[in-house]
C-alpha cells in the first residue's frame, strides 16, 4: 500500500447553523478544503460522505450524489458514497478515503463530513441521536445514549475509586481549548464546581458532561504523496494508519463497561501500522461526547492505566504544554459534535496543529497526531495517527 | 373435586389516605371514614394496569405450585387496557400457556373475576380442561370528587382450578342474576355513575343476602359452620352489615376484610379477601365466598380446605396482608397524575 | 416501535426467552443464532432458554432527560442488571427510591406497561426490574 497524505482542509464553525441547510454547510467545508489544496474539480476522483442522520432529520437519503451535484462535482460522474457509522461516520469516510488512495485504486479523493441536526425539535434529536444505541434492548426500555454512559460512569467509579470532579475534569479541559478556537461552538470557559451543579441528564453525569447538538461539516482532501509534493511546498502531512474496530453495539452485551474493547483494538492495529507507541504520541483528539467516554478512551489507547486517567487529568496532562495535549481544538464538549463531522473534524485539527496552523490553541512542535472517533456508547472505534512530512 | 390449585394476588404499593381525597374536595374526612369504613386506598403505579396486575397475580399463583395442564384464562375487570384485545391473551403469552388455550375476557362490574371461576370450574368438571384459570383484576377509576373516589382502587387475584391437587375444593357455587341499574359506566364515557342509595338495599344487599342464604340452605350449612367468610367489599361498611344480619360474627370475616386499608378492587375486591383467608386457612376449615356485582348478580361459593394446603409452598409468594402492609403513601397530585387524570398536551 | 417488529419479540419482552448455546453453555439475551464463541458450531443449534428472573444490579444511573415516552414517570431509574444465568440486562428499575439502590442489590424482572403508541395505539409491555 501506498503513502497517503492530506493536502487540503476545510471545515465550517461548528454550532447552531440555522441559516445553513445540510447542502450549505457540505459544500462550505467541501469548498474551503478544495481551496487549501489548491487544486480543480477535476482533480477530485472520488467523494466519500460521512453522515449519520440526515434520512430522519432532514428526511434526505442519497447523500453521496447530494455532496458530488453541491460540490459541483456531479457533472464529472464521479464516484460519491456516504458512509453511517454511527458518531464514528466521519472518521469511517475518511477510512475509506484512504484505503482508496492506498490501494490505489484513486489518486485523490475528497473526504467529508456533514451532520444537519437543529431542524427539527429537541426531542427529535434526542429520539435520532438514540438511533445510535441498540434500538430494540437499550431504546425500547428507556436507555439512552447519555444514560448508558451514566451507568458507566456510576460502575467506573465504584471500580476504580474515582471522585466526580475528576471526571469533571474533561470537559473542563476541553472549554479550555475551545475558547481559543475559532470554529468552536462554545468559547467560554468552565470550572468543575459549574460541571457538577449543571442540570443533571443522567446521574452522575450532568449537561455539562455531555457534548451539545452541533450542526457542521468538515472536509479533507486526500491524495498521493507524488501529487502533494506538486501541489504544495509545506504542510503536508502524512496518515500513518487508519484503523477500525468494532465491538457488540449492547453495551450490557460487553464484557466490562468501563473498557471500549473497540478502542482497544483499533489502537493497537494503528500503533503496529504506524510503528509508534502511546509514549510516542504528541496529541490527541478524543472523542469526549461524554466526560467518561474521554476518560475511558485516553485509558484504552494505552496512555494512562486502567481508572487512572482522572488522577493524571487532575495533575494537569492535557494541556497544550504538558507531556500529552488532550483536545486542543475543544473536542467534542467545547468544538461540537455534529455528530458526521465530528470524525473528519478532528482530523482537520490534526492537520492544523500539525502544520503549526492552530494559532492561539497551537500545541508546540508537536511530530504527530492521534484521533479517536467512537460510535454509540463504543460498538465502534475509529483511530487514526497522522505525522507531518518534512 | 373441583377448587382451587393455587391462588395468587397482586395489590399495587402505592397508597392515597382519605384525608388526601377529602382535602382536595372539601369533605371531611372523619366523616367519609366513619360512613365508609375506609382509610386508604391501592392506586396503580404510571407503568401498571389491569394486564400486568394479572399477570403478577398469575405468576404469583404459578410460583407457589406450577400449573399442569391449563386449557383456559379468562379475565375479568372493568378495567381492562383495551376495550377490543382481551387481557386474557396478554396474560396468556406472558405465562407461557400460549398458543393452545382457549381465553376471552369477562365483564360484569365486580364479580367477572368470580363468573370467571364458575366458568372454569365447569370446564373442569366436565372434563373439557384439565386446569383453568380465572383472573379477577381492577384499576378502577372514580370520578373526581364523587364518593367512589375515595374506594375505587387497583389490584387482582388469580386462581387455578383443577381437579388435583386441590387445597381449597368449591363443593358448591349458586348464584341470582336480574337487570337491577344500580351501577354502570355507559361506552366511551371516563367515569361509571351510581344510583346513589339505590345501590344498597335492592342491589348489594339483596343479592348477597339472598344468594348466602340460599347457598346455604343448599349445603345445609349455618352460619356458626363456616370458619371464614367474605363477602364483596365496596366499602367496609355493606359486608359488615350483610355478615351481621346473616349471623356471621366479626371475628369471620376479620381476615378477610380487606377494603379499609386497599379499596374496593373491583373485580379483585371479594376474591383478594378470599386469598387473604387462603394465606392462613387450615385443613378442614370452611368458607363462604359471596361476591357481588353490579348491574346485577352475586355468585356464592361453598370452599373447604383440604389436606393438601399442607403440601402447598404458599411462602413462594407474598401474601395479601403483607402486600398490604407495604406501602408507599403518595398526595392527590401524583394520583392524578399516575390515574391519567390531568389533560396532558400534544 | 410498530405492530410487527414489537409483536416478534414477545417472548423476550414477556418471559425473557434467551439462547443458550449446547457446545459452550453460555446464555444469551437477546437470543441470538450464532454463539460469537463457537460460531458455525452453534448454527442451527442453538436453543431457547427462558431466564431466571432474578439479578444483581451491575450499574444504575437516574435519567432526567426529556423523553417524551417517559413523561408521567420521569425521572426513572436504569439498570443494568447481571442476571442469574448470566447475561446482562439494561431496563428500568421501578417501585424504588433512587437513594435506596445499590450495586449488588438483589433484583427481580416483574411485567409492566413500558410505553404505548398514542391513546389509540397498542400498548407496549415489557419488563422492569424491582428489589427482590
């Protein structure tokens, strides 16, 4: 397999876009990253969406040729799939995208994703954001997403003796960073007394701990390490592995509920592809749609011990200046979670802070990046690891 | 012998106090108490209905002996989830006794759960099952501030019937049946309507009067010959009264005397106080059962308990006394709430 | 949930009928066709075993979200519960105090109402779980 490289970006702000349909903020992001490349319509060979709900909020299917005709792409018949993976849609396209490129069956492809949640009501949303757990075992019976990861939480405690305020931590940490990012959805910052006093959604884990409804779209461009070299004279940065995990989508079908089996999995593939260790990591985008799911994944990509992790948050890893940044782009609490978008828009931040492009949120000198995309409460995990190209 | 095989009961935990009606309505509460004889009442919880008071009634039953070869469920209440699905063929997938049985639903005010036993004692009898079962369960509803309110409540019973293995044997059942409108509920309408003092002397009592003592004048039985007897309970007061001009003393009907801690409960209303008499009964001891229902009818039963109680795992369930021992007291507002009372929007 | 894909599951929403697999043992619910464990092995073979309803709380968390289902009885307490043959299971825990529930707690499942349609609709039961 080939070297594969992303020599193009582009995302839109994350938050509530109410001007913007999904077909707006698609071609938004689509267009911004055919720009930072700098190349044409028809160097473009293949489109790959990532999307989870746009068939129940927007009640539009078909969204591989939506994104090639908004795009413009259409008149050239390219090829143009969307791929649902849950929360992890977005990271999953760009898996694809890559396995394209590798095999070499395209020479440059256009990863995005797009996720359109604020048209439709609250408890709609929550009702399609629930699509992503068992339906028929968690749903039916009153479980939701947030309070799978409540019963999480409350068994993650109990096991590994872990107060509160050091799962609150988390997204205290990623306000932090989301305030100095421009495409965040929320710049303020927060402290671990407002996480606990927050209106509860599901005990112990209050509306602080959860990341919000976003609309966005994020983009990348993808192509051969040949092309990138004509293309650009820096900034070129390289997917050292891709790697995709599943898991029982149940979360009572798991053996253990404090452990993302699928994380664990997924990593250790993307550490043997890219012939790294977690010591060798200089950052990290993790998928903190909940406090406990960061916790729980920085444990399960080997960082930090088994119920270790709040203590090690506690003694100030995380920062942009200690020994592992955690989020800097805000992550999902601070940035946003729309929701197809997610995945590629940790990516896209990968490439920021990679390329020294991330200004007040910039990691120093940071050699590589790993993101983590999880699906449902972890019935997939998506783990990619990118370094810069000197 | 025909009787029953095993019985089983279920009464909600939620409870509401006459005080808590009265306060919302302005009546007093001494005075409801004192004419009533009730202090409290059963109400079901938001998650709870006629089928699932059924069917842990049903499983309660089937914990203290398991069922050999039931052929028929039959339903009674005036309550029943659908008014087109009987809550026999919920009860029946929910058991396990689905899909060779034959069930259907009963109604006739409180005493659907007792046509029900009739029914199957008769399929018993004549050999077309081996094993019935007749359910009698309510979540009935009383109109607000009406005096019904303050008795209506939610609870059943299930008995198996069969001819082995019998602990309580019904040697005998007679009943009277006439069209007296005493107390009806007219389709589509939320709440029944009563006839006031009209439901007393030519309904209730005359049909329990007549149909005890016709009962047992057909056993040759007098009171003084029955250990227990129970009668149905809208209130404590009419089977109070009905034992006292009948001859029973108070200590008779004591145990089963259900009604001023729970309720009426309906179709469960004479037949939880018959399984109240179960939990304690002996070897030899008899028992008239006399319900009533409205509209009206009284079925009697002549019941003698056999050795066999001896055998029975009645520990394997909770008994109805201490089913009514536990309680959660709850105020009007979330009464009205859980009995769906209050115009929720879209 | 429509008509047919809630009345195909009576028998794990009313009785809890799992799959138990003959080569290994092991007990599942939901009932499955094919033990992850022993794959083409257990095709065909597995067979249909109704759970013991008894458990022990594993985890439990009070949901005060909005779901409008879920309305007259919010907030509710979900478990999941580790049941005695073995597989675990996420439903409510109903007819108990929050502050009464524990990890370990004995736990029955019982029949109740858990949602319905609309007024008009069909009413869905299911199980709920209560402190033995």
């Amino acid at each position: 397999m080939r070297d594969v490289v992303i020599v193009g970006v582009g995302q839109t702000k994350f938050g509530e876009h109410w001007e913007k349909s999904l077909r707006a903020l698609a071609v938004e992001a689509g267009l911004k990253a055919i720009e930072d490349a700098g190349i044409y319509s028809k160097d473009i060979e293949a489109i790959y969406g990532g999307n989870m709900s746009a068939g129940s909020t927007t009640f539009q299917d078909h969204i591989g040729p939506l994104l090639a005709d908004f795009t413009g792409l259409a008149i050239n018949r390219i090829p143009a799939i969307r791929i649902e993976n849950g929360s992890a849609s977005g990271a999953a396209a760009f898996h694809e995208g890559f396995l394209a490129v590798a095999s070499g069956n395209y020479d440059t492809v256009l990863v995005g994703g797009v996720e359109k949640l604020t048209d439709v009501s609250m408890e709609e949303i929550t009702e399609v954001l629930s699509g992503e757990v068992d339906r028929e075992w968690e749903l039916f019976n009153g479980a939701t997403l947030a309070s799978l990861a409540g019963l999480m939480a409350r068994r993650y405690m109990v096991e590994y003796n872990t107060k509160r305020e050091q799962i609150a931590l988390m997204p205290v940490l990623s306000h932090k960073h989301g305030s100095l990012n421009p495409y965040a959805q929320f710049k303020n910052t927060i402290k671990v007394e407002d996480v606990l006093k927050s209106t509860m959604v599901a005990d112990p884990l209050t509306m602080l701990d959860c990341a919000p409804v976003s609309d966005g779209a994020s983009a990348v461009i993808l192509t051969t390490m040949e092309n990138a070299k004509k293309w650009r004279k820096d900034g070129i940065v390289r997917v050292k592995a891709s790697s995709v995990a599943s898991d029982y989508i149940a979360l009572q079908s798991r053996e253990n509920i404090t452990r993302f089996d699928s994380t664990v999995e997924a990593a250790r593939k993307a550490y043997k592809m890219a012939g790294l260790e977690p010591k060798d990591i200089s950052l990290v985008e993790i998928h903190d749609a909940y406090s406990i799911f960061g916790l729980i994944a920085l444990e399960d990509l080997g960082f930090f011990r088994k119920g270790t992790a709040g203590k090690y948050l506690e003694e100030g890893y995380g920062n942009l200046d200690s020994k592992l940044p955690i989020n800097p782009s805000g992550g999902l609490k601070a940035k946003g979670h729309p929701v197809g978008a997610t995945g590629v828009g940790q990516i896209v931040e990968a490439t920021f802070q990679l390329r020294k492009e991330a200004d007040k949120r910039q990691v120093p000198d940071p050699k590589n990046a790993l993101t983590l995309n999880i699906g449902g409460s972890g019935g997939s995990s998506i783990v990619h690891i990118m370094e810069v190209v000197k | 012998m025909v009787g029953i095989v095993t019985y089983g009961s279920y009464i909600p935990r939620f409870r509401i106090k006459v005080e808590e009606i009265a306060r919302v309505w302005g009546e007093d509460p001494e005075d409801i108490k004192n004419g009533l004889y009730i202090y409290s009442k059963s109400v079901p919880g938001p998650d709870e209905d006629t089928a699932t008071i059924s069917v842990e009634s049903l499983r309660n039953a089937m914990a203290r002996k398991k069922p050999s070869g039931v052929g028929a469920i039959y339903v009674g209440s005036e309550s029943h989830p659908y008014a087109v699905k009987p809550t026999a063929t919920i009860v029946a997938e929910a058991t396990g006794f689905a899909p060779e049985i034959t069930a259907a639903d009963y109604e006739f005010a409180c005493k659907a759960g007792t046509a029900a036993m009739q029914t199957v004692m008769g399929m018993v009898k004549s050999g077309m099952i081996k094993e019935g079962v007749a359910i009698g369960a309510d979540t009935s509803q009383g109109a607000p501030g009406d005096a019904l309110e303050y008795s209506a409540a939610a609870g059943g019973t299930a008995f198996v019937i069969g001819n082995e293995n019998v602990i309580a044997e019904i040697k005998a059942t007679y009943s009277i049946t006439t069209d007296t409108p005493d107390f009806w509920r007219r389709e589509g309408q939320d709440y029944p309507r009563h006839g006031g003092r009209f439901t007393g002397e030519p309904a209730y009592f005359r049909h329990v009067l007549d149909t005890s003592r016709k009962m047992m004048e057909i056993m040759k039985t007098k009171p003084e010959d029955y250990t227990y007897a129970v009668f149905h309970q809208p209130n404590g007061k009419f089977p109070s009264r009905a034992a006292k001009t009948l001859g029973f003393k108070e200590s008779q009907i004591k145990q089963g005397l259900i009604v001023p801690y729970i309720g009426n409960t309906y179709s469960g209303s004479m037949i939880t106080g018959l399984s109240a008499i179960l939990d304690v009964s002996k070897p030899g001891d008899r028992i008239l059962a006399v319900s009533f229902g409205s509209g009206a009818g009284s079925d009697a039963f002549h019941i003698e308990i056999t050795k066999e109680i001896e055998n029975y795992k009645k520990e394997n369930a909770q008994s109805v006394w201490s089913q009514i021992e536990r309680a959660k007291f709850i105020d009007y507002a979330y009464y009205a709430k859980f009995k769906r009372k209050i115009k929720m929007g879209e | 949930m429509t008509i047919p894909r809630f009345w195909r599951e009576f028998e794990q929403r009313y009785r809890l009928v799992g799959t138990k697999c003959p080569s290994c043992e092991r007990v599942y619910f939901p009932p499955r066709d094919v033990c992850p464990y022993c794959h083409r092995e257990s095709v065909g073979k597995m067979k249909k075993h109704e759970l013991k309803p008894t458990g022990k709380i594993y985890s439990y968390t009070l949901v005060r979200q909005d779901i409008p289902d879920f309305k007259s009885i919010k907030p509710y307490i979900m478990v999941m519960v580790e049941m005695d043959d073995g597989p675990k299971i996420t439903g409510q825990l109903t007819d108990t105090e929050y502050d009464e529930v524990k990890i370990g707690m004995p736990v029955k499942a019982v029949f109740r109402r858990i949602r319905e349609e609309s007024d008009s609709g069909i009413i869905e039961y299911g199980y709920k779980f209560v402190p033995l």
